[in-house]
C-alpha cells in the first residue's frame, strides 16, 4: 500500500542528498585551494595555472548544484508548506519531524563549518598572490629606473624624479 509519510520525505531525501554532495565538493574546494597555497608557498608558479582552473571547475560544479538544491528546496516547500527559496535555517524550522529536523541541522553546520575554512584558505592565497605581486613589480621596478614608487596608498607612481631611500634636497 502507498504510505503517505515516504512521500512527504522524498523531498527532503533529496535534498538530503544534494546537501551531502554540496559538502562533498566544498570539501574538494577546499583541497584545491590548500593545493594552490602549496604550489604558491613553494614558488612553484609554473602550476599554478592548473591549479587555479580546478578550482574554477569545483566553483561550477557548486553553481550547478546551487541550482539543484533551489530545485529541491520548491519541492519540499510544496510539501512541507513554507515559503519557496527558503533557507535551510527555516526548512529546519518547518521540518515535520525531529529527524528531519536533526538531518538538516548538521549539514548546515558542516556546510558552515566548511564555507567557513574555504574563506580562510583563499584569503590566505589572495595575500600569498598579492606579495607575489607585488614583489614582482619591486624586481621589475629594479630593472627599470624609471619605474617609479608607490604612493600612500600603494600604487604605483611613474616619471617624477625616481625612486630614492634618502631625501635629496635637504
């Protein structure tokens, strides 16, 4: 016989389940990100460029399950009665069972657990890839005479009368 309770879950079995696959690939984000600071702190800038476009890849396959997860979040509105596009605080809220309930409220603290550590690892190669910068401009800037200095708020400064450790025109 067809039991009613199966069906009001399907939908929050799958959203279940592309929440596993979200942290699956937040996970993988992760790895990736921690590959290119391995590959930025080692100097190893010839790779870097794979690097950066798998993480590019994991970015994309994130946006693809977002979609995915918007798709099962208007199902599981339709069957559990609260607003279509709802967070997973209020599909907590709106959860029928403690089960359920509980299921959802620890993937939203692995997922902001994870978010979380994915945001400290890429500032942490955004720093990285701004001192490799700017180091780059100081070695080329030593080529250069004329390349300049940097202002106050540390961009570069062309022409005028060069780059000086000392004041001159005391």
């Amino acid at each position: 016989m067809f039991n009613l309770m199966e069906t009001r879950t399907v939908g929050a079995h799958d959203l279940s389940m592309l929440l596993w696959r979200e942290r699956e690939l937040l996970e993988l984000l992760l790895f990736k990100l921690e590959e290119e600071q391995l590959l930025l702190t080692a100097g190893k800038n010839r790779w870097l460029g794979f690097a950066t476009r798998e993480v590019e890849q994991v970015l994309e396959r994130l946006r693809q399950s977002g979609v995915e997860r918007a798709i099962a979040v208007h199902g599981l509105a339709e069957e559990w009665g609260f607003a279509d596009g709802a967070a997973l605080r209020e599909i907590i809220e709106h959860a029928p069972d403690e089960v359920w309930r509980d299921i959802f409220a620890q993937h939203l603290e692995a997922l902001g657990e994870l978010t979380e550590e994915v945001r400290r690892v890429r500032d942490a190669n955004l720093m990285f890839l701004r001192s490799a910068a700017r180091m780059a401009r100081e070695t080329l800037g030593a080529i250069d005479p004329d390349a300049g200095t940097y202002d106050t708020q540390g961009s570069a400064e062309r022409g005028g009368p060069g780059a000086r450790f000392f004041e001159r025109d005391i």
